[in-house]
C-alpha cells in the first residue's frame, strides 16, 4: 500500500475510476472511497453536484477550546475535573457547555454551543474567546473560571445535514464513507465513531471479494447494511439539541426533574431503562442501540442472508 502525504484531490473520474491531484498526478484504481470530511470532493460526484446536500441550519454556533490543566489542578474548584474522567455538561436556554479531560489530564476540551446565525461553515475559523465567555456571563462560577482561562477559540456554524439517498456513484466504483456520507452535529459525539464503523463493515464485506464484478454489489451491502444506522444516530444527535437547549419553564423543569432521577438511580446502581429521559446517556435503551453496535456482527447477519443469492446473480 501506498501513502500519499499532500496529496490533495482535484478531482474525480468515477467511470476510470481514478482520481487527479493537484499537481496533476492521475492516479488510477479499483475503487475510490470518498472519506474525505463534510466539505466532501468525492461527494459532488457521486450526487452530480458539490453543494452540502439537504443541509439546514441549526441557527448554533460551535465554540472550541483546549486548555492545559496545569492551573487547574491547584483550585479546589476545577481541580476534580481533572482528578475524575467524566463529561461535564451545563445547560441553559438555546446554549450549553460540555467539558472533559484530554491528552492522559494534561488538557481540559471545552465545546460551547449558542445561538448564532451570522457565522461561517469552517472547522478552522478562529473565534473570539471574549465573543465566547459573554455567551455564558451569569452562570455558575466554576464554568466563569473555565471560560476566563480560554486564549484561543475555534468557531464553526452547525448545520443539520439529512441523510442521504445514496452513497454510491452509479458506476458502482466509487463510493463515501464518515463524514463525506453523514456529518453528525456534535450533541451525541458519534461522528468518529460512526466513520470506524462504516470502514469495519467495508473492510469486512471486501474481505470476502472473490471478482472485481462483486464490487458493485457489495458497495450496495455496505450501504444497505449502514445507512439507517448512521440515519438514527443523526436524528438521535438532533434530538439532543432539542433537549440541551429548552427555554425556562415547564418542560425545562420536567426535563431537569427526569435528568436528576436518572442520576439518582445510576448513582444507587439501580436497574433501571430510563426509557426516553431527555438525559439520552442514561436511557438504557439508547445507550444499547448506540453501543452495543457490532460491525463484524452486522456484516455476518447480511452474508447469512443475501450472500448466497450476490454469488448466484453473478454466475
């Protein structure tokens, strides 16, 4: 196997298939897998065109920081978060704020997410770390600390992005994978995770490639076998939004008093479902559907039964 560094993709010939470099390099394959992030080259065309498909904004921004724990771990008040590997999540009307330890301790990742229509669609845009602390002026004063300590930011718009139809160029030689297929927003943290499963089932299915013919049909198992997953998890992602960010009032308040139950109940190692709790990290059910996912397993359940019939077709 060959690893091209700097290697940036101009564009794509899905009937070759090959692909073109920037430097004009056209380098020829088999099969071009498109696992190349939201902003997507491959993308365009297997859809026939380079807009972020069935996107529609969230009307959030996403404020990123790191910050290094050294100053953290002598403040009675922010050293336990360094001292306990847990997710911090605060929450408040149309914003919340997520904190967790990173690098083995030695970093503190904060995501802070808000109203805001009027910014860009980029991982790398730096934001203003004053823009991002006046989003959270009155909060508890732990999250004031935390904020006061932030130098740099990332500032990214958030955009909901629908499944799609397919993930398949017609030629059936080239096909998406991750984030170029189904951007995930970050209220359930399953984009990575997602992109690992897709190449494990893909990896799995082409494991058993006895001809070049059958790459067409097992690209169509890769994608019949990972669509609704990867469809659920980016609704389930939606869903967090709405319950992270309730305005004051009734259902705010029977969110809180559902959320606190769960705690309790995990707390006292209680069995218990928790079905629905707007607190989806507890609800058992869910936390089942995201986690106890097997790629192999999957994969194995398809071959079972339309393996068989794939091999047949092609005779």
């Amino acid at each position: 196997m060959n690893l091209r560094l700097n290697s940036k993709v101009a564009s794509v010939d899905p009937h070759g298939p090959s692909v073109t470099l920037q430097s004009g390099l056209s380098i020829s394959a088999d099969l071009v897998i498109g696992c190349d992030g939201i902003k997507s080259v491959v993308r365009g065309y297997v859809l026939g065109h380079k807009n972020i498909p069935l996107a529609v904004p969230t009307g959030d921004v996403a404020y990123r920081a790191i910050l290094p724990t050294e100053g953290m771990m002598g403040d009675p008040e922010l050293q336990s978060f360094i001292e306990n590997p847990e997710i911090t999540c605060w929450m408040g009307p149309g914003k919340h704020l997520i904190g967790y330890r990173v690098s083995d301790g030695k970093e503190y990742n904060m995501v802070g997410i808000k109203r805001d229509n009027g910014s860009t669609y980029s991982w790398t845009a730096e934001g203003d770390p004053a823009e991002m602390q006046a989003g959270y002026v009155g909060w508890e004063p732990r999250v004031q600390k935390l904020l006061s300590k932030v130098t740099t930011v990332l500032k990214s718009k958030l955009v909901i992005c629908n499944p799609l139809n397919t993930w398949i160029h017609g030629s059936g030689r080239v096909c998406l994978l991750g984030d170029a297929c189904h951007p995930m927003l970050p209220y359930r943290a399953q984009g990575s995770a997602m992109a690992i499963e897709d190449a494990a089932v893909l990896g799995n299915l082409f494991s058993r490639l006895s001809s070049y013919s059958e790459i067409p049909d097992l690209l169509q198992a890769y994608q019949d076998i990972r669509l609704g997953r990867t469809a659920s998890a980016q609704a389930a992602s939606n869903t967090n939004r709405e319950n992270y960010h309730l305005e004051d009032g009734p259902e705010q308040e029977a969110r809180d008093l559902l959320m606190k139950k769960a705690m309790m109940k995990e707390l006292e190692e209680m069995a218990s479902e928790n079905k629905d709790n707007p607190n989806a990290w507890s609800d058992r059910a869910k936390s089942a559907e995201t986690f106890d996912y097997d790629a192999d397993a999957a994969v194995e359940k398809w071959w079972d039964e339309h393996g068989g019939a794939m091999r047949i077709s092609r005779l």
